[in-house]
C-alpha cells in the first residue's frame, strides 16, 4: 500500500532524479535501522547507483546526518556524499557505499584487516575532534540512556517491579558507572560505530549511521566497536584490537591514558553504559516500534553485563540485580 510518505518521497525523487539521471523504475528497498529512517538503492543510464534516504522529520535529523557527514568527510573518512537534501521533509539523495557491511564479511580470516581499517579511521574521527561543535554527551544524556534499562528491560520486557533494595542497587550501580564515564577525556563520539555500520569498499571502511554523533568519553567507540550487539568476540581478541587502537591513538596525540590497564577499565564501564541501554533499546523496540528480531540479542548484552560487573568489586550491585533477573546466565553468540 502507498502511503503519503510513499508519495511525498516519489514526487520530490521526481523533481530531483533528471539532475542525476535517476531510472525511478529501478527503485528498490535497499536498507532500514532500528529508527524510522528507510533507504532506496536507484540506478542513473549508466548503471551506478544512488542512495535515497527517507528520514521522517518528526522522528530523524536530516541537519544533523548533513552535518557531521560534513565533519567526518573534512576529517578524510569515506562517508556518504550527499548531492541533493530537502531538510523539511527529510529526504535525501547520496552516493552508494556499496551492499557489504563489515558484518555480513567478518571472518577469522580477514578480522584483523577489518579492525585494522576501522581502527584507522577513528583515530583519524577522533584527531579531528573540537569541543562546541558537536552536542555534549553529559551526565544527563549518559543517565537518560542508561535508565531504559530498569524502564524497558527490567519492568516492560521481564515484568518486574524493583523494590526498595533493588533501586538503591540501581542507584549504586549508575554512579560508579557515570563517575567513570564522566572522568574520561573528550572527543567527537561516532556513537554506534559498529561492524554493521561500517561498509567493506574503496577507501575501507566506508561510515554510515553517524547522525547522533556527540563530544563524549574517549573510550566510547571503541567500546562500541569490540562490544557488539551482533557478534560475541573472544577477550583475546578484543584485548588485541584495543591495544592496537590505543597505541595509534598515543601516537595521535588523542587523549587517552598513559596506562593501558587504566584506559581498558575505562572501555568496559563505557561499554557497561552501553550495554544496559541496549538492552532498554531493544526492549522498546519490540513493545513500542513493533521491532521483535532486537530481542534475540538481548542474551548477548545480558553476559557482556555479567563478564564486566563481575571483574569490579563497585560493581557487585549489579550483579545482584542481574542475579535476581536472569539467574546463572551463560555466554551466547559466536566467537573470533
């Protein structure tokens, strides 16, 4: 069934697709997120393709994607280019980056020349950072996103109501994790740099989903990139891959800890942070958005919880709490 979204994007594709060349015929479904964004793969006569993405402005910032794709090509990332926008409606049109994810190739064989690349291309996001340009990621933020846990996860998808005891954990729990996150140094934050988001082409990798980007902790992205919400790597490997990115990062002059013991503590309380939003995300996804597959990854954040509450003495709140909701859980996903 056509929508009037449906008509508003073919009506602007119309006026715009004869600067580019556009067969509307070939107009094909080519991605969509776990927001409200959509995206089109059309051909031009000869054969190369364009991207058009339906970002609804009541839910999307088409401003803000234009933006730091602007700051991201300025820092010498491969990202989208953008040949025609209409900022009202939220329709644009861009250049293709190709089918390949970085998720839908990694193996044991290529994994350390994928990290490699995507390990380059944030020290080089994160020499580029300059505060006051993009939005701060405070302790507001940091607290309004790790509360969908308790709000989405525990109450919603579990059905459980926290008493007393069990909020006062909570409360223990989001101070340790925020206090440390607070302490970190700051740079521009990708903020779901994450294999799905990064496309295997020429230069690698290319960089999509980029629009919520902030000026936040040092540590986030890589903590994104190591701690996935579709892949379980083994701790060598994830040991391996930060310490690879910590000493380019030295070398870069970005500001990470002299001490690497110190900068890893740092990785596993952001990826904490993390890791219980997601698993809030992923709950809302299904009850509120009509989006189930997410919660068969839920198992994956609920260990990565465990494996890091149960390494920091501050952190044995949370394991309480997550005893109380889940019992003795096991490890699930595949390993590298």
């Amino acid at each position: 069934m056509t929508t009037l979204r449906d008509a508003s994007l073919r009506a602007w594709l119309e006026e715009e697709s004869p600067r580019f060349g556009l067969d509307l015929s070939t107009l094909e479904p080519a991605s969509s997120d776990a927001g409200f964004r959509r995206y089109f793969r059309a051909r031009d006569g000869q054969g190369d393709t364009f991207i058009v993405m339906d970002a609804p402005p009541e839910h999307e910032h088409t401003e803000a994607f234009i933006r730091v794709d602007e700051l991201m090509r300025t820092a010498g990332l491969n990202v989208p280019k953008i040949y025609a926008a209409d900022l009202e409606q939220g329709f644009a049109i861009m250049s293709d980056l190709g089918r390949e994810t970085y998720l839908d190739v990694l193996s044991e064989a290529n994994a350390f020349e994928l990290m490699d690349r995507a390990t380059d291309a944030l020290v080089l996001w994160q020499k580029s950072s300059k505060p006051g340009v993009l939005p701060e990621y405070d302790r507001a933020l940091l607290r309004q996103e790790i509360d969908l846990f308790p709000e989405w996860y525990v109450k919603r998808h579990r059905g459980v109501e926290w008493d007393e005891k069990h909020r006062e954990w909570w409360e223990m729990t989001v101070e340790a994790i925020l206090e440390n996150n607070l302490a970190e140094e700051r740079v521009f934050v990708h903020r779901d740099f994450m294999p799905r988001n990064l496309m295997v082409c020429d230069p690698m990798p290319g960089i999509l989903d980029f629009q919520d980007a902030v000026y936040g902790p040092v540590s986030y992205d890589i903590a994104s990139l190591m701690r996935d919400a579709f892949i379980t790597w083994n701790e060598s490997s994830v040991l391996d891959v930060t310490i690879r990115y910590w000493e380019k990062a030295k070398k870069a002059g970005i500001p990470v800890p002299n001490d690497f013991a110190r900068f890893y503590r740092d990785v596993e309380y952001m990826g904490l942070q993390r890791h219980l939003k997601v698993l809030g995300i992923f709950s809302r996804l299904n009850y509120r958005d009509g989006k189930p597959k997410y919660l068969a990854d839920t198992p994956r954040f609920i260990a990565y919880v465990r494996q890091t509450a149960s390494r920091y003495i501050e952190l044995s709140p949370l394991m309480r709490l997550i005893d109380d909701l889940e019992g003795n859980g096991r490890k699930v996903g595949y390993t590298f």
